[in-house]
C-alpha cells in the first residue's frame, strides 16, 4: 500500500466521484460517496489479489476449499480498511471532507447469506485464514436474497426480502469464463466399451454455474484469500424461438428453472427441510466446486491422483457433502477412473465439520426426489452405502440393527451425515463437550470402528471484527496499554490481567463500555423509537430464535421479576434493560409465538407505571451481523441459557466475553470452556449439565408438574401466561403454557426450562447483587474475561485446524 495519507485519499475519492461517477463531492449522495471511497479500497486490494494467487500457484502449495452452503459476512467497507491499517487514515480523510464517516459506511447492504452461527463462523474462517496467510478458497452460493429483513408489527414478526445486491456489489467480480455447467435429472445410459463400461447422463436439465470472486483481505499481509461464490444463469439466456411463437411462458420457464437455484437463502437455523430446490442448491455448489477445483489442478499439476497432496477439502455440516460422490463421478465417468482408484483419492480429501446433534436438523432427503433429480449421484451414493455396509457387517458380526441405523440409505431416505462419516477422513465436532457427544453417543457406532477419524476443534471468532472494529473503545484502550499488534497476536488479550488492579486502567475500560452503551442507546432511538436508560445494566440475549436456547425461559424470568416488583418494589435498585434481538424461521410456529410472547411481556412491563426506572424490555428488530456489531459491546449480561447438550458450541458466548460482558450460561458448547479459561468466580453457571438432561430424557424421570405444585412463585410465572396482564393482542399463551405442563406429544417441557428455573433465578439475583453492591468487582472480572478471550479467537481455531487436518503451509 503506497497511498497512506488522508490528504491524497481525499483526492482519489473527489477524483473517482468526477470520472467514475459524474458527479463531485459537493453535490454526491451517500451511496455514490461509499460507492467512490469503496472503489478505492478494491483497487488497493486487487494487485496483491492476483498476486497472491500467482504465487499459490508457482510453489505448487496445498489449498483448502472451505465449502460452505452460508456465509454471513456483513459489511465489507470498514473491515477491509481495518484489516489493511487504513481505519484511522480513512476516517481522517471523511473528517477533511466534513462528511460522517458512519452515515458513509451504513450504506453498504451487508451481505447477509447465512442464517446464524454456522454461517458466521464460515466468515470468521476466512478472515483467519486470510491473515495467517494459509492459501484458501471459501466456496459458496451468490444468494440474491440472503437473510429475510425482520420487521415487527403488533408483536409479530414480518419477513421481508432481502434485496442486498439492489445498489450492486462493488467487492464483487464475475467471473463468466470460469462458468462450469451443471446437470439435472435425464436418465443414466450404461455401454460396454473396450474401454469397460462407460456411464452417461442423458436428457438433462442444464444450469450454469457462473462464479463471482470476493477478495477476503488479511490483517496486514498482502495475500488475500478468495470467496468464490456460484450464481445460477440459464443456459439460452432466453428462448428466443419461443418468444417469438408466441409461446412466452416456455420461452421463461427455462430461465426460471435455472435462475431459482440461487435466488434465496433457505431461512431455516438448526433445521432441515427436504424441499427439492434445496436440494438443487446444494448439488448446484457441489458439482460447481468440483469441476473448477479439478480443471485448476489439471492445468497447474495435469496428474489427478496428486489431488490430496495439493487439495484439501473441508466440509461445513453436511450440506456441501455431495462434493463426495460428486469427485467420484467426475473421475470415474469423465476421467476414466475405477471406484477403487477414485475412492483412494476422495477418501484423502473430504474432512467434515458437524454442528448439531438435533435429529430435526439431521440432512436426510427422500430416496426418489433424490434419484430423479440427481440419477448419477444416486447410483453411486448407493455404491457408497452397499461398501460401508458390508465394512459395518464385519465389524459388528451381522448385527443387522446396527448395520440398519448406520446405513447411508435407510426408510426411504438419503442420510447426509452418515455418508460424511463414512466417507471423511475426519469428522470434528465445534466444542469439547459436543466432541465428545459425538463420539458417544451421535455417531458412536462409527467411533468404535475408526476413532482415529474423530477429533473436536473449539469455534472461534475473529477478533478484527468483533474486537478491533466492533469496539473501537477497548481496541483503542489495547493499543495504550498492550505491547504488540493485538489485532496480529491473540495471545496478547492475556496482557490486559496485568491491569486488573489498576485503576486508572478500570476507569477508562468501564468509560468505554458506558460508551458503548450510550452508543447503542442512541442507535434504537432512531431505529425503533425507543429510549432507554443507558445507566441501567444491559442483560442481552441475541441469537436465532429456537426453543433450546431458552428465550422462553428468560420471558419466565422477566415475569418473575415483574411479580416480585409488584410486591417490593424496593427489590430492584439498578434498574435493568432487558434486551432480545432474534429472527424465527418463517415456518417455525412456536419459535413465532414466543417473539410474540416477548412483545406481551415488553408491553406488560413497559406500560406499568410501577415498573418505571427499574425494568425494561427491548426487542431489537432485524437480527444481523451489523446489530450484533452495535449491541454486543454495549451488554453487561450475556445470556447463553441454552438446554445443557444442544448448543454445539455457540460464538456468540464468545463475542460477549471479549467485549467485557459476563456471562450467565449454562454447562454447556463452549461455556464449559469460558468458565475453564476464567475460572468459576467470573462466570455464572446455573442449571442441569448435558449428562443430567441425557438422563433426564433417556430414563423419563423428568416431570415438570411437581415443579409447578412446589414452587408456588414458579406457579404464579407460568399462570400469567394463561391469565392476568399478559392478555395483549388479544391472546393467551395457552399453547405454551400446555407444552411447559403437559406437553404436545407426552413429553412435557422438552427442553427443561422449568427444571433449570429456580437455579437461574437463584444464579441472577447473584450476579445482580454483584453488579449493584461491588462494581469494581465486576468490572475487574469482565477484564478478567477479555483477558482470557483470546483463546476464543478463530485464529487459534485455525491453527488447531491446520495442524491436525490440513497441513497447509503459508504463503511465501
Ligand atoms: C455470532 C452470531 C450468531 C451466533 O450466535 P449464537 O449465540 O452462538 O447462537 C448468530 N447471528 C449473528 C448475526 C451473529 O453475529
């Protein structure tokens, strides 16, 4: 980077406005200011881009392909120039201008092509890897809505399409000469040839892949990585023959068939749904991938069976897992290899990432959807299935009911995960506990025949966003009093325990979460209207909205605290805000009603006089990465309240501690290892452990309705669901009151809340007696907790990653 100071950013800025645009400084808008400021940054990126790619290339280094159905990046703009060390200088050159820097960046759509965490760890990989200049190539779908915009009206959610390549995409290119096609349906054709029996596909449907790269900038190095992203076109652009016939709906039906692919994301977190065009999705990334990743190898190396020594392959869930037979396909049908010759190299090749253990998330597709739309892939997924099968056989002496539940195929159904077991060469799992669930209980049987496959690698998140942009307070605060590029070494959080008695050090870092607080006071102000108190503590639970990770049960508790202020008003002296921020898959019924349910609750509360200055309850709308950006730096109290055993890992627990919130979790994904790293004194763990619920499940010893009849202030919570107050927009909540009680099904309160109630509330009134009476205290163990954050970096994720799966070497 040559241009580094302010005043000739200014001028490329005015002179890109002038001949890119038409227009000058005085007279731009916003977006045409972003669109000439961005144009800047890509052109500084794209000289090291090509090179870096060069020189992967010339020293023959091993690549990863990170394959992924989501990635949810956010914003672009201000994490570039982070990453580039050109924040400050930029900023400096908006000042110049007399132009607001953030205005300037709040034009960019984010780019919001995953659901939730799964897809923000994929984006999180790609910036570690990128900085720790590992050659890698992240792999997914060019979305043209990403994640649905959430609005609420009258407690409801509303979806709205997420139109984020409206203003186009600057740190986009298409690439159309890379494009690859891909086929659909047609029947197989089998001929003898003296070449042995050769396989078509005949009478497809055709889609092309058309890719568009990204440039993913590293923190101070000059090899970006590339995320390549597939977008769907139809093969005649349009039908003239039939537009001119007339036959207008023909001429679009094929451009419709094709186009579909990549128009939406699917909305759905941690469940699967076995809908015939994600199924075309998923295949369209697969069979893309592949054909590019090996027309690049065949150009550089020309010999395939070198592919393990120069690609590795890893798998996030099991959604790009078609990439397996797909390999096999390509080089048994096109390149003429046996199964056993193909299988020695696709066996090297594949790794798999699990992330849940919930069957309702399982990937299982319906044997004949799957065989009409994917023949080949069928036949070879049954190959696949009658090997391993006949390896179970063995090893368990004909034990047919293990052979059965192990099978690739099995009711009619093609089970993703069980091909990625059999097929990987490592499966991992996101968190000690949930590795560890994997290996004894999900996919034990597989265990005990290879447990050399299994292996658990901690998320991670990267701490240039959401340390060194999210918070530039504390970021700042790191470069006064830590020695070395924080933003470079993880490592260096733990220089912050040196501090921890200091007090001119305490003053200035809680100065920086007030702050914050005041910052995020002003944005849902204008957002949504609503003031708060930004005195008050900030308890926070954001994630996606699913029944385990338990908003119900903070609703209970808020409820609670309602009833207990009606009777002593004197209970709360620090008033609270409660603040939620969650997106419900459209399908998700209950998931629905308890965003209602925490809209009656805010109501109730919100509108009692009694309950002025000291609770309050927010529902911050529309859920994405650049809220999380706003919120999580500003919360004293992170919820992590998940069912002990369904959270894998979970990142944004993460996120909370280095931003100098502590924690009141359960034992469970990654909390077990946040209160490993910082000791038991600065978390608050409450609740059963995931040991408890197994048992709980397995053996149905639980029953909530003796809670419910011993604890009469538990009774009076789960009675105003049905009654009193709470009776807003003209509803009950009857339903989950029943399943609290009774449950729909038999099983009564699945996930535990009333079991892990009392604990909570006993474990809160702790943590809230702590924050009132002792604030130094706390604020000394939230430095104590970004302290021990740096280990929660995805650097160190990748790190463990590259060592014990890839063995990628960096780029010279
Ligand atoms: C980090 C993150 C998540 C994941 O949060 P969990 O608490 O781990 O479920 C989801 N959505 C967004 C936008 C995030 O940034």
């Amino acid at each position: 980077m040559n241009v580094t100071d302010s005043k000739q950013i200014v001028q490329r800025i005015k002179s890109k406005l002038i001949h890119a645009l038409g227009t000058t400084i005085g007279e731009a808008t916003n977006d045409e200011i972003y669109k000439a400021a961005a144009e800047c940054i890509r052109e500084d990126i794209m000289t090291s881009w090509a090179d870096s790619r060069r020189r992967v290339q010339e020293q023959g280094a091993k690549k990863l392909y990170y394959m992924s159905a989501e990635f949810l990046l956010g914003r672009a703009f201000s994490n570039n120039l982070i990453n580039l060390g050109l924040y400050e200088t930029y900023k400096a050159a908006f000042l110049e201008m007399g132009i607001d820097f953030d205005a300037i960046t709040e034009e960019e759509n984010e780019a919001g092509l995953g659901n939730g965490g799964l897809g923000r760890l994929a984006a999180c990989f790609l910036d570690s890897l990128s900085t720790m200049e590992l050659p890698a190539v992240g792999c997914g779908i060019r979305y043209e809505y990403g994640m649905f915009r959430q609005k609420i009206v009258d407690g409801t959610q509303i979806e709205m399409e997420d139109d984020w390549l409206r203003d186009g995409n600057i740190w986009e290119i298409e690439r159309p000469e890379l494009s690859v096609e891909v086929h659909f349906n047609g029947t197989i054709e089998e001929n003898w040839t003296e070449n042995g029996l050769e396989i078509k596909q005949k009478d497809y449907n055709t889609v092309i892949a058309v890719p568009y790269d990204m440039p993913i900038i590293g923190y101070k190095t000059k090899t970006p990585a590339t995320l390549r992203l597939w977008s769907a076109r139809s093969k005649q652009r349009f039908d003239l023959h039939s537009f001119n016939e007339g036959i207008y709906d023909k001429a679009m039906a094929d451009q419709t068939f094709a186009e579909a692919i990549s128009k939406v994301l699917y909305p759905s977190d941690d469940h699967m749904q076995g809908k015939q065009l994600r199924l075309k999705q998923f295949y369209f990334l697969a069979s893309a991938t592949m054909q590019s990743m090996l027309k690049r190898h065949k150009q550089i190396f020309s010999d395939l069976h070198t592919l393990p020594d120069h690609v590795v392959i890893q798998i996030n869930e099991t959604h790009p897992a078609l990439a397996i037979p797909e390999l096999m396909r390509i080089l048994m049908d096109e390149e003429g290899f046996g199964w056993d010759e193909a299988y020695q190299i696709v066996k090297k090749m594949f790794h798999y990432t699990n992330h849940t253990i919930m069957t309702e998330a399982m990937e299982c597709w319906d044997e004949n959807m799957f065989r009409f739309l994917l023949p080949r892939i069928y036949q070879i997924v049954c190959a696949f299935n009658e090997k391993y099968c006949n390896k179970i056989r063995a090893y368990y002496s004909h034990d047919e009911e293990k052979v059965r539940s192990m099978a690739i195929i099995g009711n009619n159904e093609i089970r993703m995960a069980n091909l990625c077991v059999a097929v990987c060469r490592r499966v991992n799992g996101v968190s000690n506990l949930h590795g560890d669930i994997l290996k004894e209980k999900i996919f034990n049987s597989s265990y005990r025949i290879f447990p050399q496959k299994y292996l658990a690698i901690t998320n991670g998140i990267t701490h240039r966003r959401w340390f060194g942009l999210a918070n530039q307070g504390l970021y700042h605060l790191a470069k006064e009093y830590i020695k070395g590029d924080i933003l470079k070494d993880y490592h260096l959080f733990e220089q912050f325990l040196l501090y921890k008695e200091d007090e001119e050090f305490l003053k200035k870092y809680s100065e920086v979460k007030e702050n914050n607080k005041i910052r995020f006071a002003k944005y849902i102000k204008e957002k949504q209207g609503i003031e708060i108190n930004p005195d008050s503590i900030f308890d926070v639970h954001c994630k996606r909205l699913h029944e385990y990770k338990r908003q119900l049960m903070k609703c209970l508790h808020i409820i609670y605290v309602y009833q207990r202020i009606k009777k002593d008003p004197e209970c709360i002296t620090t008033p609270i805000t409660f603040i939620f921020a969650a997106k419900a898959a459209p399908g998700y019924t209950k998931a629905k009603e308890i965003i209602r349910l925490i809209h009656s609750v805010a109501e109730m509360v919100n509108k009692d006089p009694d309950m002025k200055g000291k609770i309050q309850v927010v529902f911050v709308e529309d859920y994405c990465v650049s809220v999380a950006e706003m919120l999580i730096p500003a919360a004293d109290i992170s919820e992590q309240i998940s069912t002990a055993g369904m959270e894998a890992s979970g990142t944004g627990n993460m996120k909370f501690m280095m931003n100098g919130a502590l924690t009141i979790g359960t034992m469970d994904g990654a909390n077990i290892e946040i209160a490993e790293r910082v000791g038991r004194e600065n978390i608050f763990i409450f609740g059963d452990s995931a040991e408890g619920n197994y048992n709980k499940k397995t053996y149905h010893t639980y029953n909530p309705g003796i809670i419910f009849e011993n604890n009469p202030w538990i009774r009076d919570v789960c009675n105003c669901l049905i009654e009193g107050n709470l009776l807003y927009y003209g509803k009950k909540y009857s339903e989950i009151y029943q399943s609290l009680l009774f449950g729909e099904y038999g099983e009564a309160d699945p996930y535990y809340v009333l079991a892990d109630f009392p604990s909570y509330i006993e474990t809160y009134e702790t943590m809230y007696r702590l924050y009132v009476d002792q604030k130094e205290e706390w604020i000394k163990k939230t430095v104590i907790n970004t302290a021990k954050s740096g280990y929660f970096s995805s650097d160190r994720t990748i790190e463990q990653y590259n060592e014990k799966i890839w063995n990628l070497k960096p780029v010279k």
